[in-house]
C-alpha cells in the first residue's frame, strides 16, 4: 500500500505504539449493542467466538461484515471514534505536521520542540530530487543549518539583555557551559534562530488518533501541501494497523486521487485566470487589512454580552430583572465568582453555566510565521481556514521577522541574507522544473501564513489565558493581545476578563498568582493593564 517514490533522505519511521483490542469488532460491537435488547454486546460476539457450531459461526461473521459495511457506507461513523491508535512518528517534515497532520480538530500530539531543542544540521527532509536540483536543496540547507547556529551566537547579547531586565537578581550567575540563566538564554535565542530553519527539518512525535480519523487521512492525503510525504507517513499507518486488524480492508477506502481533490480543481481553476501580479496583490491587500496587527478582528455576534447573559439566566432559571447582564456575566467570567477559572483542569465544556460562553463569537485575520501558526493550530478548538501555501507564495521573500532580529544589526544582516538566498534557491530549483510541493520543502519556518480564525468565547477565552502568559511563544503572544484588547473595545464587559493566569488568579485571589513555578516570566503581569503588556523574547 505505501510502495511509492520515497525521499533521498530515507523514509519516515511510523510504528503502532498503543491500540484498542479488535478496533473493527469493536465498531460492530457498539452499533449492535445500539440495537440490543440483552445488554452490552461484547467485540468477541461479533464474530461468534463464543459458539461452538462453526456454521453459525460462520453466519455471525457474514452478518458482522454486513453490518459493518452497512453502517459505513449509510455516514454512522460513530462507532469508529471509540477505538484509538497511538502511533510513533520520526523522520517527519515540519510542512508535513502544519500542512495535514495538524490541519484539523480530532488528534492529539506531543513533538519535540524546536523552541527547546536544539536541531542537528543532518534532521532535514530531502525529497525526491537528483543531479543538480539535489545539488542545490543540499547546498541550501547547509547555508540555512549554518545560518541558524550563527544566529544564535548573534542574538544571545540581545536575549541576556532582555533576560536580565526580567531578572536583574540573576546577572551575577551568568557562567558559560552551565545551567540557569545561560542556558535559559541559550534556548531564547535558539527559540529565534530557528526561523531560518527549512520546514523540512524533521520532527518526531507520539500522535494519536481514532480509526475514523485515520480512515479520512487515508482518503484524503493526496492533496496540497506535501501530497508525497502525506502519501508515504499515512499509508505507513494504515499498513500498522492492517497488520494488527487486517478485518478493517472490509471498509477501507482507498485516496481519492490528487486530480480528483477538491483544492486540486479549485486551485488550478483559479491559477488558470491569474496573472503575474495576482499573488503580489493578494499579499498586498490582505496586509492592508491587517492595520499593522498581527491578528485584527473582522467579525463577531452583534449582541455577543446580551446573549451570553440570557445564557446564563436560562442555565440558572432567573429573570432578567432578578440576574442583570452585568451580574450574570460576572457569574461565569469573573474569577471571584468561578472557581473553576482557577482550577489546573480546563472544566469549561463541562460546566452548565461556563457553556454559555459557547454562543459569543469572533473572527479573526491573521498572519503569522509558519512556525508560529504550527504552535497557534495546537489550538484545535479555534479552527482557522489555512491556505494552499502554494496559492500564496510569489519569487520574493515573504517571511516574518521577530523583534529581537530586527533590534540588532548584525542578526537582522544575516537573517535578510538567508531568506534572500532560501528564495533565490526556491525560485532557481522551479526554474529547473522541480515541483512546487518538493521546492517548498526549502522555504524557512518564517515564511508568512495569512488565514482566517474564528472561535466561540469558551475556547478562545481558553486559548486567550494560556497565550497571553509571557513564556508563550512571542508572534502567538502578540497577537493574542491584538485579540483581547480588540475584544474589551467592542465587549468590554467580557474583555475585561480576558487575562493570562497570573491576571485571572490574582482576581481569584488564588496564590501564587503564577503557577508556572520555576518557569516564572519574571515579569509580575498581573500587576499591569493590557496596553502596558511589552516583551522582546
């Protein structure tokens, strides 16, 4: 099944690490105990393990196959979300994990950290590529590996000066080679320098997922960004888990085609008309929206507090004129009055009164570096529409520069030096006829991403409090604050309550405000205003 062109760089590692005992009986067992009238009907009756005449048994297989089918081909796709894999994944792309693993809701991942790991210069994705294209992708990798550990010598002045305006008590510490501030240092300038790296740099993870999500991998991973890698990592995965359950071929649908895609057809409709300035004019104007932010607020629920307040007098069964608006807001979003604010557990989706913050809204625009909005799709419950990255990409650099580059001359020197020659690299190896999807695998983790992100106020308040907090990764921070200062102009009432831990456990009260222990921010947040919030790294 996954007998395909493999990349230069050898293939990506997938082994099977936890899974459910008999998935597929599993499926069958669920649908029928649906039905049952004797109680819960166990996997091993599906397929008649507990009868001993082999000619009814022999039926009740015939009947677990025709009900499994049955069931998959009417959409009763439920019984298929019970079991789940846990799966091991290495030699695997960064473009990989944003462009389709990452890309939607139902999974869950733990990778490696580039913020926190240093990356060695040979953990890269070379596709397939011979004679001088090969050439080239290699020699531009190595200029992007030696880029990125220059930078980090280049901006560690730079993030020990910020660092010790945090924590002047810590100066006298500072020894090369051993822990505590130089390393901590160490990590924020690696956490910066890494935005020249390739999105083909590899990762490895644990990622687990139902066998209904794996189902739609299969169907659907010949499609934009990385249809060959997306091809070879999922048909590894289903090749583990047709080992253990082969009964699971009886449902199984193969790829649609990468013709036969949606955004295949979509896209090249849309290519067919464009010019030469179509791409540049789309960056243009969408920039031009932005007003200078990072993440501008383009729509939301006109009566956003007036509904939420009859939400939460509906969940309480009070009048209007026995619970205000303003008291009933305060009900479910001032941390003096819900304790569950203050709680390690995320208990929202699972409180009555905190699920009325389901029906406020908000849409965002957004533009963020690749690497960033790899960290920002974590957020699985504000869904974004991220773009064909190819639909967006014109011959010049397009890429996200953070501020602690852009301070220092010598760092911002060499970071224009890199892109300039990454994209010079990009547009020579498609010149040379090499495609976009294996061309792209170049281009750096700062490469913007412009799309659009909406979220009801229970997950972005969610999302809200745990990126507002110092240690967040820097581009998500800024545009968080974008959001929640956005949010109190238009909603006051709620956005006054949009606050990073420290801000919410100190209204609690609830010490220590901050409960990040020893990976305290060094800033007392809590003790300052939104418009006052100000970081480098």
């Amino acid at each position: 099944m996954s007998s395909i062109t493999s990349f230069v760089s050898g293939e990506p590692e997938v082994r099977i690490v936890n899974v459910f005992a008999r998935p597929y009986e599993n499926a069958v067992a669920t649908a029928r105990t649906c039905y049952s009238s004797k109680g819960i009907i166990s996997p091993a009756e599906t397929s008649g393990d507990t009868l001993d005449d082999p000619a009814k048994k022999s039926r009740r297989v015939a009947t677990r196959d025709r009900i499994a089918k049955s069931i998959y081909k009417a959409g009763h796709h439920t019984t298929l979300q019970h079991a789940h894999i846990q799966f091991s994944l290495d030699r695997v792309s960064r473009q990989f994990l944003w462009t389709f693993l990452h890309s939607h809701e139902f999974y869950n991942s733990e990778q490696v950290s580039q913020r926190y790991v240093e990356v060695k210069p040979d953990a890269v994705a070379i596709p397939p590529l011979e004679g001088p294209a090969l050439t080239l992708y290699q020699e531009t990798v190595a200029l992007q590996m030696e880029a990125y550990q220059r930078l980090i010598e280049q901006l560690n002045p730079g993030a020990a000066a910020d660092y010790f305006r945090r924590f002047p008590s810590r100066r006298p510490s500072i020894r090369p080679g051993t822990k505590g501030p130089a390393k901590d240092i160490q990590k924020k300038a690696q956490e910066i320098a890494r935005y020249v790296l390739p999105v083909a740099t590899h990762a490895y993870l644990y990622h687990t997922i139902s066998s209904l999500t794996l189902m739609r991998y299969w169907r659907i991973c010949e499609q934009y960004d990385a249809p060959l890698e997306q091809k070879l990592v999922v048909g590894k995965m289903v090749d583990a888990l047709l080992e253990i359950d082969p009964l699971f071929e009886t449902i199984l649908e193969g790829p649609l085609p990468f013709e036969g895609t949606l955004e295949h057809a979509s896209f090249e409709a849309v290519r067919a008309g464009r010019n030469g300035s179509t791409q540049k004019k789309f960056v243009e104007e969408f920039d031009r929206e932005l007003d200078g932010r990072v993440s501008k607020l383009i729509d939301y629920k006109v009566r956003n507090e007036e509904v939420l307040a009859r939400a939460v007098r509906e969940v309480l069964g009070a009048p209007s004129d026995a619970l205000s608006d303003d008291e009933a807001i305060r009900i479910v979003l001032d941390p003096s009055r819900n304790p569950y604010l203050g709680e390690s557990l995320t208990l929202g989706t699972h409180s009555k009164v905190m699920r009325a913050l389901h029906h406020p809204a908000y849409t965002f625009q957004k533009k963020l570096s690749h690497t960033a909005d790899s960290q920002d799709q974590r957020h699985r419950m504000t869904p974004a529409s991220r773009p064909i990255l190819l639909a967006h990409l014109s011959d010049v650099p397009d890429v996200i520069t953070p501020p602690l580059v852009s301070m220092d001359e010598v760092s911002h020197r060499t970071y224009r030096d890199v892109m300039d020659r990454t994209w010079d690299a990009f547009n020579r190896l498609r010149k040379m006829g090499v495609s976009d999807e294996f061309a792209a695998y170049l281009l750096p983790n700062a490469t913007a991403i412009r799309f659009t992100e909406s979220a009801d106020l229970l997950h972005l308040h969610h999302k809200l409090t745990m990126r507002l907090c110092f240690n967040a990764q820097e581009e998500i921070w800024r545009a968080s604050l974008n959001e929640a200062m956005q949010i109190r102009d238009i909603n006051p009432r709620i956005g006054q309550y949009l606050l990073p831990p420290c801000g919410l456990r100190s209204m609690a009260p609830k010490k220590p405000y901050c409960p990040e222990g020893d990976r305290y921010c060094g800033v007392p947040v809590w003790n300052q205003d939104l418009p006052e919030y100000k970081r480098i790294i």
